[in-house]
C-alpha cells in the first residue's frame, strides 16, 4: 500500500508541482508580498506656506526614506482627488503663517491626512510622521534655546528611553512571516492528500480490490498516511534551507527539535484529512471540505492576525486550533532559540490533540465500499 501510493503521487506531473514547487513559490510569496513594513508611501504636498521651515519639515518626510512625495498640489481639491483615487496615500498640509508662528516661539501647526482604507498601514503613518514631526520641533526647541542662551547646555530631555529588540532585531516582518509559512504549507499539503486518499479508492473503483486483500485496517490507515507524513517532513526541510540560505533568516534553535514539533502536528493534520476521506464521497467534495478546515484554521492561528487582538470568545475558540501551537514552536525555535524546556506545553497539547483526532479517524474508518 505505501509503495502504492509513492507511485500514485510521483507519476503525476502535476502532483510533483504542488508537492515540491508550490512550497517554494508560497516562500517567496509570503516573503516578498505579505509583509507589514510600509514603506514608499506616496505622499502629496500641500505647502500654502512656501517657506524655509516648511520646506526644511517636508524635506525631513522626504530623507525618511518612507514617504515619496508624488505631487506638490495648488489646491485642496486636488489633494483630495488624489487621495479618493488612491493616487497618494497620505497629504502633508502646511498652512500659511507657518514659518511666521515658528519664529515667534508659538505653535506651528501642520497637518497630515492619510488614506484610512487599510488601517494597520493608516496607524504605522501616522506614528512615522508624529516621529519626524517630533524631532522637527525638537530642533527648533533647541535652536531657539541656543540663540537666547548662547549655549544648549543644560538642555535635555529628562528621559532618555534607548530601545532594543530581542529575536528579530531590524523588526523585519519576513522573519516574522516565513517561518510561519512551514506550518501552512505542510497543512495545506496533508490535508489536501490525506483527505483524498479514501476516497480516492471509493470513487475510482478499486476498493473493492483492497477489500479481497488481507491488509488491516490498521496498515491501511498507514500506508495512507506515511507517504504524506515523509513528503511533508521533505518539504519543512526545503523550506527551512530556503529560508536560511535565500532570505538570511536565523534557525538559533534545534533543528531536530522541529522536525520532532513537525511529527506532532502531522499527527492532527493527518488525521483530520483521514477523518475528512472517510466522509467525503467523492474527491470534488473532499477537497472543498480540506478548504472549509484549512482557512479558519490560518485565520485563528495568529499566523495573520494576532490573538491578543481578536475577541476572548474567539481567544477560547483558538486553543482547539493545532497550528496555534505550531506556529509558537517555529518561531521559538527559529527566532528565540528556545528549547524543549520552554516549548513542552506547546508540544504536549499537539500531542494529545494528535492522539485524540487521530483515534476519532480510525474509529470512523471501516474496511467497506459504504
């Protein structure tokens, strides 16, 4: 039956491109496309000013590195225009009088307007202009200290808050994202042909061929499921050196560890794919039931979207959800480098999960064409 079922993958060229190809080209997908880094931001200038402080300010936006300024534009309107087709993702206003209100001493007031359609990009604008905005003043404060004293001694900021990030230092979303991204793959590939495997048989007539052979149900289930199990051990390895040697990302953590993590887990996708193959009737059916699993399943995983952020009656929900713990043990072990000592409670519910669903997909299997 597993010699079976090697052949019956491999002869289909099609069936080599999802099993090797597609997890690579789901790598660079997630690593070049899906990334919460903004940057580039178009931006247009609306300067009725058109002084040397408000262009010394809109030159800081400029030097950033993150907003590119698309279009100095005469009139609101146009501002407008450019935001509602979505031609600038942000407008820095500067009113007349702004210069003026500086060398006074008094507040300058300038304003930034910012396409709110994507909101997680909308709130890391406006931290980045309330920064350049902040040190902008911050320069004028101390200029204007100097003039009237000759001199900034004295003058400091009576907090001085030096931060320092653990684990992923740059705070590059990639090597947040691509370990995450073995999880997804290898759930997305055992499902997809676990859950076909029964059924398979059912719908192209041969089970009445395994029926008349003395294979258990037992060694049915396995030579079903190995094959999967191995091509899914394959491809955590290919994805794993691609991350390492293509995107420069960290393993600072056991590798064997995750492939133990990895055994653990297949045992509940596995076996929801089996469970999945005893019920479905056909492969049409059995597929649309693997997608119905696999989306809430990455939705509650915290592979997107983070779990602290989602409603406590959702929160509760996502304990039943495997790849939660999954994805904590990737990237504990990629980018923490913790170990077994910290990751145990993660892996002990994979475990009983595995177990529990496996046992549920025995029992609902029986060696009959019904």
């Amino acid at each position: 039956m597993l010699i079976k079922e090697f052949i019956q993958l491999f002869r289909d060229p099609r069936m080599r491109m999802v099993i090797f190809v597609m997890p690579i080209l789901q790598v660079l997908g997630f690593s070049y496309a899906v990334t919460t880094d903004v940057k580039h931001i178009t931006t247009a200038v609306y300067d009725l000013d058109n002084s040397k402080a408000s262009r010394e300010l809109i030159a800081r936006f400029v030097e950033s590195g993150y907003f590119d300024v698309v279009e100095y534009v005469s009139t609101e309107s146009r501002g407008k225009e450019l935001i509602d087709r979505s031609m600038a993702q942000a407008l820095l206003r500067l009113n007349k009088g702004f210069e003026k209100d500086l060398l006074a001493g008094g507040p300058a007031r300038a304003q930034i307007i910012i396409d709110g359609t994507d909101s997680n990009a909308a709130g890391i604008i406006l931290n980045y202009s309330g920064k350049i905005a902040g040190q902008f003043s911050q320069q004028i404060l101390i200029s204007q200290v100097s003039r009237r004293n000759g001199s900034t001694h004295g003058f400091e900021q009576e907090v001085n808050l030096q931060t320092r990030a653990w684990f992923n230092e740059n705070l590059d979303s990639r090597n947040f994202y691509v370990p995450g991204v073995i999880a997804i793959v290898i759930t997305l590939v055992s499902l997809l042909l676990t859950s076909m495997a029964v059924v398979r048989e059912r719908e192209i007539g041969t089970m009445e061929q395994i029926m008349v052979t003395p294979i258990t149900p037992t060694e049915f289930i396995l030579g079903k499921t190995v094959p999967f199990a191995l091509i899914c051990f394959i491809d955590v390895i290919m994805i794993t050196l691609f991350a390492v040697f293509w995107f420069d990302i960290p393993v600072r953590g056991n590798i064997f560890l995750l492939l133990a993590a990895t055994a653990l887990y297949l045992m509940t996708t596995l076996g929801v794919g089996l469970f999945i193959s005893t019920i479905s009737r056909t492969q049409q059916q059995a597929m649309l039931s693997t997608f119905f699993f696999f989306f809430p399943t990455m939705l509650l995983s915290g592979f997107i979207f983070p779990i602290a952020n989602m409603p406590i009656a959702v929160q509760y929900l996502t304990l039943l959800n495997p790849m939660r713990y999954f994805l904590v043990i990737i990237r504990g072990i990629f980018l923490k480098g913790v170990g077994f000592r910290v990751l145990w409670p993660q892996m002990a519910a994979l475990a009983v999960m595995g177990v529990t669903i496996l046992r549920l997909a025995s029992m609902r299997f029986h060696k009959t064409l019904t």
